[in-house]
C-alpha cells in the first residue's frame, strides 16, 4: 500500500521541518510505504526550502491560492504519485504524527474516509468562538447528511484513492465540509476516531487570515452544498417563507370579505398574490432542481 501523507503550508519554515521530521520518525516504524508532500500556497519564506530539506516532496503555488486550491493541488499529485492512501495533516504541529498509522488502519478495515475527531481526543487549546463554530458546523453537516459527524472541520484525515478520483471539491473555501458530504451522498464508507490537538508549535495559524472572513465564507458554502445536494428542501423552506404569509395575508382578506361583503385594503390583496406566486414559483424550481439532480 502506498501512502501520501501531505500537508498544505503558508509561511511555516518555522514548524514545517519538525512536522516533517516526526512523520518520518513514526512512518519508518511501520510495514508502510509512504512519502510525505509539501503543497506550498505561496509562501514568502524558506517554508520550500526547510520543507526539503527535511525529505518532503514539495510542490509550489506562484502566489496564495488559499486553502481549497491547496488541497485540490494535494490531491491532484498524491494522486499522481500512485497514492493508495491520502493522508492530509497540518503544518503546524497541533495534529500529533503518531496517530497517522491510526487513520491508515481504519482504511485497512474498509473505511473510505477517516476523520481525526479532535471533541473526542482532546482539546490543548483552542480559542472559544472558533470551538462553538466548529461544533455548531458539525452539526449543520450532520443534518445535512443524516448521519452524525463530530468534527467537521478537521484538517486530520485520511482517504482512499478511490475517494479522492470520485470526489470533486468545487468549493472555494470549505473543502472539509464539502469531502465529508459528498463521502457519505456516494455511500463511501466514513467513521471518525479521537485524535488529540495540541498547541502549534510556533505562533498563530497563517493558513486561516481571518476567522470572521472565513466563517463568513463557510457558511455561504454550506448554503451551497445544502442547495445543490438537497434542493427540494432547500427551495421548499425558501417558498414557505414567501407562500405562508400571502396565503395568511389572503385568507384576512378573505374573512374581511366575508363579514363585510367590500373588497378592502386593495394593497394588501396585490401582497398577498405577489407573495403567494413568489413562494409557488421557488417551491416549483425546487422541483425541477430535484428532477435535474436525480
């Protein structure tokens, strides 16, 4: 079996080294055969040339492409390296290289995709809004998807070849979320193991620039996956929004009517009949959306 084990990097000369080095220390150990790649999002610093030299094949954005584009670039070259299985970690040290033979081991017993869920592993540090977003996430996907992820945004997973070549990642920012979604609507196999997440090693994360930007991104692409993956449910909600207040709006003017016998509050009435076609026609795009989609 051969193993990839890449890692997306911003400005990390600082931590890229020791992260490489502890791979290697725990992959030498094991029956594997693995190599470990660096994707360099553009980096200002030595990160190319510490990355290197610490025996990791490195492959380099001309500018910051951010992270989704990093880790389709991760998956195009494992995958041109023959990868069987991807495993993707991070550069900053906080996801420990002792659990990686754990993730393999659970594609060994037939998983697709394996998650290091770090709720369950423990937590060194993690800043309070980003822990609520993250949890808040997890369940939004778990809706989604109807089947209970604990930690979506986890940067710590692994994945069969078969999951990375059947799996487009079309979105911009989210691309955690956006695996674990299409994973499960392909009935690929997923499961979660308890990883542990320590502090970075050196500073704070230059992956991530802005956490408000980013969580503004997040949720615009949820929305997104929520709407391409179930659209009549998405459209439906939308409609009612529209629908159930015209059709309330009617039937006021409807009972007004009915004890007055004049046509009042003439506004009103072109509401209700706009609202009401607005919210049939949204329900009827979602049908079609559901048509198209199947």
């Amino acid at each position: 079996m051969n193993i990839i084990i890449t890692i997306p990097a911003l400005n990390e000369q600082e931590t890229i080294g020791q992260v490489i080095t502890d791979i290697h220390n725990v992959m030498k150990s094991t029956k594997y055969k693995y190599k470990v790649q660096v994707v360099d999002d553009g980096s200002k610093d030595n990160t190319k040339k510490v990355a290197e030299q610490a025996g990791a094949l490195v492959y380099s954005h001309p500018i910051n492409l951010g992270l989704a584009e990093t880790f389709r670039t991760e998956i195009q070259k494992a995958l041109e390296n023959k990868a069987d299985v991807i495993v993707h970690t991070d550069a900053d040290g906080q996801y420990q290289a002792k659990d990686i033979p754990r993730l393999i081991h659970e594609i060994e017993n037939g998983y697709d995709l394996v998650l290091g869920n770090r709720f369950v592993g423990g937590i060194e540090t993690m800043p309070l809004m980003k822990r609520i977003g993250n949890k808040a996430f997890s369940k939004v996907i778990s809706k989604i998807i109807g089947h209970k992820i604990g930690d979506c945004q986890t940067g710590f997973r692994a994945f069969t070849r078969a999951l990375a070549e059947n799996i487009q990642i079309i979105s911009d920012h989210t691309y955690t979320q956006e695996q674990i979604i299409k994973a499960v609507r392909k009935k690929f196999r997923v499961k979660e193991i308890p990883t542990y997440f320590s502090k970075r090693i050196s500073g704070d994360s230059r992956l991530l620039k802005n956490p408000f930007e980013y969580a503004i991104k997040a949720w615009l692409n949820i929305v997104r996956i929520y709407r391409d993956y179930d659209p009549l449910k998405f459209f439906i909600k939308i409609g009612l929004v529209f629908l159930v207040p015209g059709v309330l709006i009617g039937l006021w003017l409807v009972s007004i009517f009915i004890r007055t016998g004049s046509v009042l509050r003439i506004p009103f009435a072109i509401l209700s009949i706009l609202l009401i076609l607005l919210g049939v026609q949204i329900i009827l795009f979602g049908l079609l959306s559901d048509m198209i989609k199947r």
